[in-house]
C-alpha cells in the first residue's frame, strides 16, 4: 500500500517536472527573434543580394543587419533613422551614384572578359 503511494506520488513529480521544463523552453522559445537579413555584394559583378546566410563562395558580406528580405529596415531601426543620426554624428559621404555603379561593373566585366580571352 505504502509502495504503490510512493510510486504515484514520484510519478507525479516527474509529470511536473517535465511540465515545468516544458513550460520553461517555451518561454525562451517565445523571446526567440529571427535570423537577420544582411546585404551581400557578388565580387565578380558587383550585384547585391539580400539574404539571412551566404549566398555563396563569390559573396562578401556588406555588413549591418536588417529586419526584412529587402534590406530597408535596419535592425532596430528603420533606415530614415540610422540615416538621420548618422549624419549628425559623423561626416556626410558622397554616396556612390548609379553611374559609378555602371562603370564599376562593366570594368570588372571586361577584366572578366579579357581575362577569358587570353587562355
């Protein structure tokens, strides 16, 4: 008689126990945010790629961490601020243009190019 309270009685306990363990995970599961997105540049073209790991072995990582798949919204932040208070903290750059872009790629493009040519 004794024997068999004792078993219910720690089985019981152990029931408990996974309870609260269970309850436990799930909190810190709770809290859990996801990946961030980070902005990648391809070396040999120049692209930029938004993605929350490595697109591959030609990627370098631009660096910053942002909350969605288009690489707007800063961690944290939205982008209008980082940009609002980083201008008064640091000195402006000029920001590079879509020509400079341009003419960037198509000269890694024709190093590509006359590098395939010449073997």
């Amino acid at each position: 008689m004794m024997n068999t309270k004792l078993v219910a009685l720690t089985a019981l306990l152990l029931f408990l126990s996974l309870c609260v363990a269970a309850l436990m995970l799930y909190a810190v599961a709770a809290y859990a945010e996801p990946a961030p997105w980070s902005l990648w540049k391809n070396r040999l073209d120049g692209r930029t790629h938004c993605a929350q790991s490595s697109p591959g072995k030609n990627w370098d990582n631009m660096g910053g961490t942002f909350r969605d798949p288009r690489c707007q919204t800063a961690q944290g932040r939205s982008i209008d601020t980082v940009t609002t208070t980083s201008v008064a903290t640091q000195p402006a750059r000029a920001a590079p243009t879509e020509m400079n872009r341009k003419s960037k790629m198509l000269e890694l493009m024709s190093i590509f190019v006359t590098a395939r040519s010449s073997q």
